[in-house]
C-alpha cells in the first residue's frame, strides 16, 4: 500500500493533482524494480519548514531540503519507509530548471523510492546506475529525462 498525506494544503493549491502524481511515480517505481521489492510507504507532501525540522533532528542539518528518504529497514510489516517532500524547495527548483512542478515531483517521488530501497549516489558509480533507473522510471510516466538539461 502507498498512502500519499498532504500534509501542506499549499500542494493542492499549485498542483491540484499533487498526490495522484505522487502515488503514480511511486507505483511506477516499485514495477521497475524487481518483485522482490515490495512493500509500504508513505509520502508526505508537507512545507519547508517541516522537512527542515526533519532534517535537523534524522540528518544533523537544519535547512530544508526537496526530499528526505528514510528507509524502514527489515521488518516483519513489510513498510519500506517514508518521503517528505517541501512544497517551496520543489517549486522553487522546478522553476529554475523550468520544468513543470509535476515532473519535477513525480521525479523526486522515484528517486526517494530508490533511496528506500537501498540505491545511493554517493560515487559515481552509483549515481550513473540511480539516475539510469529514475530515467526509465520517468519514461513510463510520460516525464522527460530530468537530467537532460536541454529537455
């Protein structure tokens, strides 16, 4: 199950549709990977300043940030974790992108379902195979290649 909370009305009022697109980049990214991924999360579409006290308190940095991860690790209920996304970080850089706050979301979503379940960017490597998935994720949801910057 994906439970989507808007949390942050402020979501609805920019992007109407904010939680179905969520829910969507979810699945579709849980489908990309393999069966055995399979599980619960929540995604929380909240404001800056509740994803900056998440931040500070789970990461030891106090800025907001556009979207934490955190992983449930093994258990028996089958949750793989949670998101939280800041309305005004997402905003804020899909217009300096100029990239629709839709796609923008939906790419934040995969790229948070992939950090639930163990992908990382921290190398390149990593980076390279994270951002291979997150474009084929993105291609089944009709969103063009976030890092292609003449998209």
């Amino acid at each position: 199950m994906i439970e989507v909370q808007v949390e942050d009305a402020g979501w609805r009022a920019v992007l109407p549709e904010a939680d179905t697109l969520a829910m969507g980049a979810a699945e579709a990214s849980l489908a990309a990977l393999s069966s055995a991924t399979a599980g619960d999360l929540v995604i929380l579409l909240t404001n800056d300043a509740e994803v900056r006290d998440l931040n500070a308190r789970f990461r030891g940095k106090d800025q907001p940030t556009n979207v934490l991860s955190f992983p449930a690790g093994d258990n028996p209920h089958g949750h793989l974790g949670d998101l939280a996304l800041a309305l005004g970080v997402c905003a804020t850089e899909a217009a300096a992108q100029g990239k629709p706050l839709a796609h923008h979301l939906q790419h934040l979503v995969a790229h948070g379902v992939l950090h639930l379940v163990g992908y990382d960017h921290q190398d390149d490597g990593e980076a390279e195979t994270m951002e291979a998935l997150e474009r084929e994720i993105l291609a089944t949801l009709g969103v063009p290649d976030p890092y292609d910057d003449h998209a």
